[in-house]
C-alpha cells in the first residue's frame, strides 16, 4: 500500500521535507570547504560584537558543520540531554586545542571525513561514541578564524560558538528528531550513502586546496 497514502499528511510530508532538506545542503554546498570562514570573508575585525557574531555563523555557514550537527537527528541518540552536553563540552574542548596547537595538517579533510562516521554510526557499523572526537575535530577547525585574537573577543566567539551550536543540537535532537524517527530504513541508507558521498569529495577538496 502506498506510504503516503497510509501514513497521516502532516507525517508523510515531515518525512520528505527532512530528506529534501537534507538533500538541498548538500546540493548547496558543493563548494571549497575553506569558503565558510565567515571571519575570513568579511574581513572582521577582532571585538566582543564581531565575535559573538563570528561564532554565532560559522556552524551555519559552513556545510560540512551544519550537515554533521543537523544529520544527528537520524542516528536516533538516546539520553538527548546527556548527548547534547557532551557534544557541546567536546567541541568547545577542540576548539580550545585549536588555539593552543593551531596548524594540524588535513583538519578540514579530517573533519570531511566526520560526515562518514556520522554515516557509518547510523547504519550501525561503528559506535555512537565516535562522534564525541568527531565533535572534537569540528571545534578544532572552527577555532581557526579566532586565533591571534585578543582573549575578551576570543571568549565573544566562544560564546557565539556555544549557542550557534547549542542552537543546531537542539534542533536536531529535539524539532528534527521525531520525523527522522519516521523515515524508513531505505530512506536512511540512502541518506547515509549520501552523507559518506559528501564527506568523501569535501575530505579530496580540502586535500587538493
């Protein structure tokens, strides 16, 4: 019998607006990772208001950190509070290595390849554990557009990192949550061959740049 057709519209229609919405970042993103640096780009100076507005745009505007946080809504966590907090605190963790030790070689391909832990979580060949250090990664490298900043504008974006963050996890783990949970299991196979496909061009990207 037809999916659509047995399923409640509103339950039908959540479940394909996650996987177009999914399907669109992607699609949109298909650039250089390096090309969301927002700091970068707008040529911000170092100040508590640039800060909190860097941090508060870097896990939107680059692709690879807004797929990651936004897809955990599919890997199905339990103890959603616990997970939240412990990605938060691993990220801003990393992002604090970044400081301390900038210049890791291949970080953005490294964190490319993230995406394909994420997927690889999902389809239940690798534990959900690994996606604590996968967090790691993407604090590390978003802590680049910061470094050489004094500490109050560093501590601005910390701040701005903190809530973005904060933001997209709860999003993903509270609002995206329950339509995930309704997509079929051809759905998420298909969505995480996606995610790996993602991972693996923007992982050769950073590589080549």
């Amino acid at each position: 019998m037809n999916l659509i057709k047995t399923a409640p519209n509103g339950q039908a229609l959540g479940r394909w607006l996650l996987v177009a919405g999914l399907a669109s970042i992607g699609i949109g993103a298909l650039s250089p990772v390096q090309a969301h640096h927002f700091a970068d780009i707008g040529q911000l100076k170092p100040s508590m208001f640039n800060g909190v507005l860097s941090g508060l745009a870097h896990p939107v505007l680059g692709p690879d950190h807004l797929l990651f946080l936004l897809a955990l809504s599919l890997v199905g966590l339990q103890k959603r509070l616990s997970w939240s907090l412990g990605l938060l605190a691993v990220g801003l963790l990393g992002s604090g290595a970044g400081l301390l030790w900038p210049g890791m070689p291949g970080a953005e391909s490294l964190v490319a390849c993230t995406l394909i832990v994420e997927a690889l979580v999902l389809l239940r060949r690798l534990p959900s554990l690994l996606l604590l250090p996968a967090m790691a990664l993407h604090g590390y490298v978003l802590s680049g557009p910061v470094f050489g900043w004094s500490a109050m504008p560093v501590v601005a974006y910390g701040t701005g990192l903190f809530l973005s963050q904060a933001g997209l996890l709860a999003m993903a783990l509270i609002a995206l949550r329950p339509l995930g949970a309704r997509l079929s299991s051809t759905q998420l196979r298909w969505l995480s061959f996606a995610l790996m496909a993602l991972g693996g061009t923007w992982a050769l990207a950073g590589l080549a740049a």
